[in-house]
C-alpha cells in the first residue's frame, strides 16, 4: 500500500480518501444524468455533498491529531461511516438502467441448477439454534469491521491499516455498481410470501432482523456485500494477523451460508460476493499504481502513526 498523498492546498488525500471522493461524485452525476429515473435526485446530490464536505473536514482536522487512539478513532469514523452512506446512496440509482428487478432470471438459474430454489428447501433444517448461529455469523460483521482494523493498525501500523480500507472500499463499491447494472430485490421481496417456516431465534436473530428492517432495503443483492467484504476481512486477517484469520474462518463460512439461510440473499449473490472480492484484490495494487501517477509531483509522504 502506498504510503503517498495528493496534496490539495492544505488538504493530504490518501487512496482511499480519493476513491469515497470519486464514488460520491459518480453517483452525483449518475442521479443528474439519469434524473428521470432516480427519486428526488437533486436531494441525493446535495447529500452527495454535503458528506462529501463533512469527509473533507475530518481529513482535515485529523491531520493534525497526534494522539494515536483518537488519530485512528477519527479515521475509521470517517471512512466506515461514508462507506455506510454510499450503501445507502446507491439504493435511489439501482433502476437507472433497467425499469424492473431482474430476480426471475437468478430463480430461475438457480432452480436450473440445483433442482429447487435454495432458500425455500432450507426450510427443511430451520430451527431455533440453527438460525441464532447463522444470524450470529450475518451480524458480527459489523463490529469485525473496526475491531479487525484495530488489529491491524495497532500491530502493523497505519499504511496496512490504509491497504485494509481501500481494499474494503472498493469491494463496497464494485458491490454498489453491481445493485445497478443487474438491480435484483432479493428473496423477502420476490418470493417472501412462499416462505412457511418463521425464522425464530433468540438475542442476534433479533439484531439480525432488526438490522433487516431499519438498515436493508429492497435490492442492495447481488453481489452480496456481506460475502464479499467478509472475503477481504478474512483475506487481511491472513496477512496481517494469523491468530484472527483461524477465529475467523467458521465465522466467515458461516457468514456466506447466512446470506441465503436467513433470505437476506440468494445463493447466487453470496457466490459472485466471493468473486468481486478476489477480482477487488487482483485491482487494487494497479489502482494504487494508477493513484501514485495521479499524485505526480505533489506527493507528500502521509504521516505514520
């Protein structure tokens, strides 16, 4: 990971400052270029920019923050808290391309394939202690994304730290082109209404639905954002800090089954999550070549925690 800035006047962006920056003024210009299909798109642009404003300033405050815990408190503020955004932002975009949900096309591939429709026939082993597993594995992902970046930075340092979160970022957002290019609504949506078998559980079924209701949408499906960025956590845990990497890997096997297990997704998405995180990784490295050219000469070396 590069450890170079692109200074802007008093402004030191990192790789990763550039790629948020770059995706919210791609959906900006995907909402005024297809305005007809996108929901109040002036509001999303001025959202656009105003996060874009409030991301700016905490780059430009936390440059001068030398207290190591809330430099790196400030910085995974930041960059989690916009990546959640652009999740979020992309949810008015989904049909600019294409004026329905594709799910038929999915349903049908995948009944081709294995005879019946995956999330359907799993009802045939739900049960309590089954689904609390699986909504266990579905909702630690969030907490392991900052609680892996603190590994990270406090035992590798800040340009590891920096690898972890473009890496991450640019997944997200390969996911976020994806929910445009083949918009699917995903299992609840579709065929929620030929689903017999409730998912009853206990304390992280509740967060797991919880989280379905107040933070989900209908879309966000393929690629499965959940797959693929958990494919990049286990990835850098492997790099980074080994230990992590072996607690993690039933967590993470988990993880992909509870996509379609808890009809948050279909098989399908949970695979091709998977794929976009190793293609994310096969780019990143002629991404940061790419950022460092773009730098040029005004490259400044980043301070290093």
């Amino acid at each position: 990971m590069t450890s170079k800035t692109l200074q802007i006047g008093k402004l030191h962006l990192r790789a990763t400052d550039g790629l948020i920056l770059a995706t919210l003024a791609l959906f900006s210009a995907l909402a005024l270029v297809f305005f007809g299909s996108v929901e109040q798109w002036w509001m999303l642009i001025l959202k656009n920019l105003v996060v874009a404003g409030i991301y700016i300033g905490f780059i430009y405050f936390s440059r001068n923050v030398t207290h190591k815990f809330l430099r790196f408190f400030l910085r995974v503020a930041a960059v989690t808290l916009t990546y959640a955004y652009l999740f979020g932002a992309v949810d008015k975009l989904q049909l600019i391309l294409h004026d329905r949900w594709l799910d038929e096309y999915v349903l049908d591939g995948e009944q081709y394939l294995f005879g019946v429709q995956p999330t359907l026939w799993l009802q045939h082993f739900t049960t309590p202690a089954l689904t609390e597993w699986m909504m266990f594995s579905y909702v630690v992902y969030v907490p392991m994304y900052p609680v892996l970046c603190g590994i990270i930075y406090f035992l590798r340092g800040e340009l590891p730290m920096e690898e972890y979160f473009f890496t991450l970022g640019f997944t997200n957002i390969l996911c976020d082109i994806g929910f445009i290019l083949f918009p699917v609504a995903g299992p609840i949506a579709t065929i929620g209404h030929l689903y017999t078998v409730p998912l009853n559980g206990y304390v992280f079924t509740y967060l797991g639905e919880l989280m379905r209701s107040q933070l989900h949408y209908i879309g966000g499906t393929i690629p499965s954002p959940h797959a693929a960025a958990a494919t990049i956590m286990w990835i850098m845990a492997y790099r980074y800090h080994r230990p992590s990497f072996y607690i993690l890997t039933p967590v993470i096997f988990s993880l992909y089954a509870s996509t379609f297990y808890g009809r948050y997704h279909y098989v399908t998405d949970a695979v091709v999550g998977v794929a976009v995180a190793f293609l994310a990784l096969a780019l990143v490295p002629l991404l940061i070549r790419l950022w460092d050219k773009t730098a040029g000469e005004g490259i400044k070396k980043a301070p290093i925690a």
